[in-house]
C-alpha cells in the first residue's frame, strides 16, 4: 500500500511527497476561502464547498484551518465561529444543527508515545464521529477516536479524550459528564434564567 491508502486506513504512514500534494492542494482552496469577504455567503459558500466538497448548508466562519477537506462530511445547518481547526487525517463526521464556538479543534491525527518510534515520522488518523445537534464550547479540543452523542453539550476550554454520551453536559480536562440534559432544560437560556415569553412563543408555535 503507498501512503494515502495506510492513511486512510487508519495505520501507520509517513507524509511521503504524494500525502503533501494532497495537503498542499487543499491549503490553495483553504487560502482562497479565508481571504474572502465573510459577508458574501453565496460567494463563501462555493469557496467552502471547493475545500470540504461534503459540507452541504454550512456555514464556517474564516478563518478555518484543515488539512484535506476531503476527510470532512458535515450534516445540514452545521456553524462553527472563528479560527476552528479540523485535522481531517483520518475522517471527521459531524451531525446535522451542529455548532462550534471559536476556537475549537477537531484532532483526528496522532504520533507514537516512545520517543525513538516517533523520530521515525511515522503517524496515524482516528476518525472522529460527533452526533447531531452537539455544541461545542470556545475551545475545546476533541482527539483521535472520540464519538459524542446526540445532544451532546461540551463545556468551554474542555479536552475530550473519551466518548461522550449523548444528552449530558461534559467539561473538564479530561471532559467527564456533569450531569444529563433533561425536560427542565427545554426553556433554560442561561443558567437559572427563562427564555423569556415573547421569544418561547415563537419556538414552540404557542
């Protein structure tokens, strides 16, 4: 096997001439997208769709960092704020009604711990699989092989090492669950203030 296709299979590879043409293609269309007016979405939206071909209704505010593009399958009506960064080395899947504050980083890529192994500049891809309707908070940084479930809402500066179940509040470094999301969450805005009545009405239909 060359090296793309140990990449992509998720063991060890090397980023070998044919791996950086790869990287290097995807930063043209990356720049292109960043240098654009934030202000034209139909114009950034054809911009992101020549980087992340599967990103359908997204809407990603630049700048934005990856390093294929290809590896990214995003769901209907994903946001994600200011400077993230999705290390697609292996595949990066997100849910639809996703959202990710600024700074978030999406770590699919990994080295080995011993430090002689490492020299050898052999790496590897973990996919990350997040459920729909997750937020993610300013910072928080998700690493190789992690799944969050539905629902799912990770807590500002977080680092998520291990799985997430879906319909809880995680934070922490490492993120652990705090508690589950229940039927008294529904009108919570903010801590123990309500979403007020004019606003409720137009959720619900009321």
């Amino acid at each position: 096997m060359n090296n793309p296709e140990r990449r992509d299979r998720g063991l060890a590879y090397t980023a070998d001439r044919e791996v950086i043409e790869e990287i290097r293609a995807c930063q043209r269309k990356l720049k292109a997208f960043n240098d654009a007016d934030r202000w034209d979405p139909a114009g950034t939206g054809e911009l992101l769709k020549a980087v992340i071909p599967d990103s359908r209704t997204a809407v990603i505010i630049p700048p934005f960092y990856c390093e294929y593009g290809t590896h990214i399958h995003l769901g209907d009506n994903f946001f994600a704020n200011y400077d993230c960064v999705l290390i697609d080395v292996a595949s990066i899947t997100i849910g639809k009604n996703c959202q990710m504050a600024p700074r978030v980083a999406l770590y699919t890529a990994g080295h080995p711990v011993h430090p002689e192994t490492r020299a050898s500049g052999y790496e590897y891809g973990k996919p990350i699989v997040i459920g729909d309707d997750v937020w993610l908070g300013g910072s928080s940084v998700v690493l190789p092989g992690v799944t969050i479930g539905y629902g799912a809402v990770i807590g500002a500066g977080s680092v998520v090492t291990k799985d997430i179940p879906p319909m809880t509040v995680a934070a922490g470094n490492p993120c652990r669950v705090i508690r589950e999301i229940t039927e008294a969450d529904r009108r919570k805005l903010f801590r123990r203030e309500d979403i007020d009545d004019e606003i409720w009405q137009i959720i619900t239909g009321e």
